[in-house]
C-alpha cells in the first residue's frame, strides 16, 4: 500500500438534509453491507502496526510475589464485591483526600454505556500512546489477572508494582475505614490504587471505565474532559433502572462543566436525556452518526477495514484487527474521543495524523472478545454477558466465520438476564453446552440448563458442570463435522467463564 496525502474533504453541515455522510450513515446502520476480502490491504496494516498482543499477564513465576500477590488478592477479596456496593461516592472521595487528590493531576477520559466500554477504552489507549503520550487505563473486570485492570503504557502494570501500590495505599484505606459507616468495597479499593498508580507513574492522561453506573460509581471522582457513552441497553436494572432512560440518568453522571461529550448511538430516549444533561452543564456534545461515525466497512483477514468520519475529516483504510460491526462503532466513538482530546473541531480544523492513527487502530487488541484461542476446530471465547452483548455477538460470529455448525459454551451469572443471552445466541447454535464457572455468582448449571431447554429444546442441550468436561464435550461435538468442514465452538456468557476457559486452552 502506498504512501499519500489525502486532501481533506470540505466541512460537512450535519442539518443539511442533502449531507452525504448521513446518508453513509444511515446505511451502514440500517442495511447489511455487500463485504468483500481484502486479504493484501490488512496484511500490510497490519505489518505497520505490529501484531496485536493480547496483553492478559500469567501467575508471577518468583514464588515470593506470587505468594505477595495471592495475599493482596485474598485482602480485597474480605471486602464488597463489586455486586455489592452502597450508591455513593462519599467513601472514595475520603479516600482521595487523604491521598492528596492524585486524580486531579493529570486529564482523563472517562467511559460508561453498557457495552463495548473496554474495548472503547483500549482503542482510546492505543491511539492516545500512537502520539507518543503516557497513559492509564482502568478497566473491568479482568479476564484472568486482577492486574489487567491497571494499565501503563498500554500494558498492565507488574505484579511488583500492583502489590507496592496496594502497600503504599493500605494505611490510608484502613483510615477511611476506620470512619465510615461501611468498609471501602473491593471496586473502591482497586480505584484508589489506580488513581494513586497513574499520579506515581505519572500519566499524561488517564483513561477510565466505571464499574456500573456512573453518577455514584467509584470512578466519578475525576473530572473527566472528555465524557464517553457507548451504547446503553438494559443491565445491572435492578440498580440503574429498567428502561433505556432511566439508566441513561445514571450514565450522564460523568458529564462534567463544560466537557466533551461523545455519544454512540443511543435509544432516541436514553439521548434525549445525555442531551439535557449536556445542556445543563454545558458540555459540548458530538453524536455518532451526525458529527462522527463509520462511514464503510469490509470484512478483512483478522479483522475489518474501516473508513471513519472523525471530527475533524474523514480517515480511509483503518485496518482493524477485530471482528463485528460493533466494533467498528466503538473505533469511530474512540476515534472522536481522541479528537476531542485533542481540540480537533474545536481549537484545531485539521485532522489528526493518518498514518499514525492508521498504526494504532492496526495495533488494537481486546482478549476475550470474539478471541480465537485454539484451530481445529475453531475455538472462540466472547464475554457477552447480556442480551444486548449476545445479539452483537452473535451478528459478528455469523460476518466473521464460516462455521458449517457452532456449538455453544455457556456459563453465566446468576444474576444476569440469561434468558435473553441464550435467545440471541439460539438461531446460531447447533447445541449448546451449559456449564458454571467457579465463581460464587455463577448460575447453577442445572438451573442455567432448564432455562436452555425452553430455548433450544431438549435435544439440543447437554449439560457439563465442570468447565473442563464442557469444552472438551463442545470440541468433540464440533469435531464430528470432520476436520475440513468447519465445526467450532463459541464459550461466552461471563467474562469469568471466559478468562477460566482461556486458561484452560493454553492461553496464559
């Protein structure tokens, strides 16, 4: 591929109704795209950009740390979960007053929405660190080590220096404890170590998912510059509400005075209330599909190739190494983050660089994401946890495969809508093999199995409790199509079924 300048297009109105970009828009929304393989193309992105790397770090291999690391673990494991919590944010802004504030010392980009926020989050990150800034991200939960949710340059940061940051903070936490009506939950806890972690380091920016929510989450004790809301759609109800607005009331906590905010595509009434909530603090806001959006996409070799309209131009040939129209949504919403960073439609008309944004998205990786961990057959693990999820999921499986029959892994929580993720994996499911991780939240499988025989019907479903034995059975189902007819196997329902199972094929 060679080499050039793109000369930028003339600025677009978004209220003309002649404008093509919406009309670029509103089909890659509406239609299913006629895609193509452009196997030369995103081999050479991807030799500019390096190969992904699933960055999830193993066990610490000297015995001591592992030891120190497992007694960090088994000291936040004596607090709230993060199912557990009390709506405030009273006990962590004690906590980062005692700490001296360290989040006020460097911007940050902060993220909520339903799905797609870490994925948004480490596209955020690599883009951000392709232009040579230091970051931190904070993201959750971790596919294997509690380590993944602390992130320097791109990378998770040590076993080493995960236990000295939770050290160097203990006295403090025991303080706050000591005068507040409850503990400081797990989720708190790991908040403060971030913020404190990224103050240390220091960062240039930081960028930061919230755990649930966002008005009272733990994470909203930063003032973000920049506020982003992937798609919402209905999880955690019982705590952020029932319907796609109330829970947006919870989400439009993190819009701060005067920020930038950058919406997905929202439900028309979750928007109508991001909207007045930017009004009222008057934040500026830019909408995916009138001021930024994807513009094409093609199925390529290990990914996607995408053309983005950011806030500042139009960016073609952006390979992505990730699969699923979703995923080329997030790329645009990170994009314009980036951007909005950046004063990019504001303080400054040009687009960013394109080649380096071009190396940064090439670089991109998500563990756990439609990741494929094992060949022959196909093993696939995907951390959709929702219905919402599932239905992407399920989407990107059929664009991104070729799979002649697809067994399906599932565990679950127990207190997720499994009903509905089993119903939007139903059509592409061959049989589905119920099983439960190790988790104290996991869902029985007899339970989890009879809710899949309404689903699938009897015959369809066969139940393995040990996670071990239901990926071994799936291969084996899978295998029976023969070694070139293209069986697989899809593990997904949780992210701690995911990162058990990527253990167990090897990876980590």
């Amino acid at each position: 591929m060679s080499e050039r300048s793109d000369p930028q297009p003339d600025p677009i109105d978004p209220t003309d109704p002649t404008d093509p970009f919406e009309e670029i828009i509103a089909a890659e929304t509406d239609r299913d795209p006629d895609l193509a393989v452009i196997e030369a193309g995103s081999r050479t992105l991807r030799a500019q950009g390096g190969a992904p790397q699933a960055d999830v770090p193993t066990r610490p291999t000297d015995p001591a740390v592992d030891k120190a690391l497992r007694d960090v673990e088994a000291g936040l494991a004596t607090r709230w979960g993060e199912t557990k919590l009390d709506p405030s944010v009273t006990r962590i802004a004690a906590l980062m007053d005692v700490l001296g504030e360290p989040q006020r010392s460097y911007p940050s980009i902060h993220i909520t929405g339903t799905n797609g926020k870490t994925s948004t989050a480490r596209m955020i990150e690599a883009v951000l660190g392709a232009f040579e800034l230091r970051t931190g991200r904070y993201t959750s939960p971790h596919v294997q080590s509690i380590t993944e949710r602390i992130s320097l340059d791109g990378a998770p940061i040590s076993a080493e220096r995960f236990i000295e940051t939770y050290e160097d903070i203990k006295p403090y936490v025991e303080m706050v404890d000591a005068g507040q009506e409850y503990r400081l939950s797990f989720f708190e806890v790991l908040t403060g170590m971030a913020y404190a972690a990224f103050a240390d380091a220091p960062v240039d920016v930081a960028v930061v998912e919230v755990g649930m929510g966002g008005t009272w989450d733990a994470t909203n004790v930063i003032d973000g510059d920049v506020a982003v809301v992937t798609p919402i759609d209905l999880d955690h109800t019982d705590r952020l509400g029932t319907t796609p607005a109330e829970i947006a009331v919870e989400k439009g906590g993190i819009v701060k005075q005067d920020a930038t905010v950058i919406l997905a595509q929202q439900p028309v009434d979750a928007a109508q209330v991001l909207l007045k909530k930017a009004v009222e603090v008057d934040a500026t806001v830019a909408r995916e599909g009138l001021e930024f959006g994807v513009v094409s996409r093609q199925v390529a070799v290990g990914g996607q190739m995408l053309t983005l309209r950011g806030l500042g131009g139009e960016y073609p040939e952006v390979y992505l190494p990730l699969h699923g129209p979703y995923q080329a949504h997030n790329a645009a919403v990170a994009l314009a983050a980036v951007e909005a960073f950046f004063g990019v439609g504001s303080q400054r008309p040009e687009p960013l660089d394109i080649d380096t944004v071009r190396k940064a998205f090439a670089a991109v990786s998500s563990p756990g994401r439609l990741e494929v961990v094992r060949r022959s057959p196909t093993v696939v693990l995907d951390a959709a946890h929702n219905p919402a999820g599932a239905r992407a999921t399920a989407e990107a499986v059929g664009e991104a495969f070729d799979f002649s029959r697809l067994i399906g892994v599932v565990g679950a929580s127990g207190d997720k809508n499994v009903r509905g993720v089993l119903e939007a994996f139903e059509p592409i499911f061959a049989e589905v093999v119920i099983t439960q991780n190790s988790s104290h939240r996991a869902m029985d499988a007899d339970e989890l199995a009879g809710i899949a025989v309404e689903v699938f019907g009897e015959e369809r479903v066969q139940v393995e409790p040990r996670l071990p034995d239901a990926l071994e059975a799936a291969i084996t189902l899978a295998e029976e199509e023969g070694e070139f007819a293209g069986g697989g196997v899809l593990v997904t329902g949780s992210v701690i079924t995911v990162g058990e199972a990527r253990l167990l094929l090897g990876k980590g």
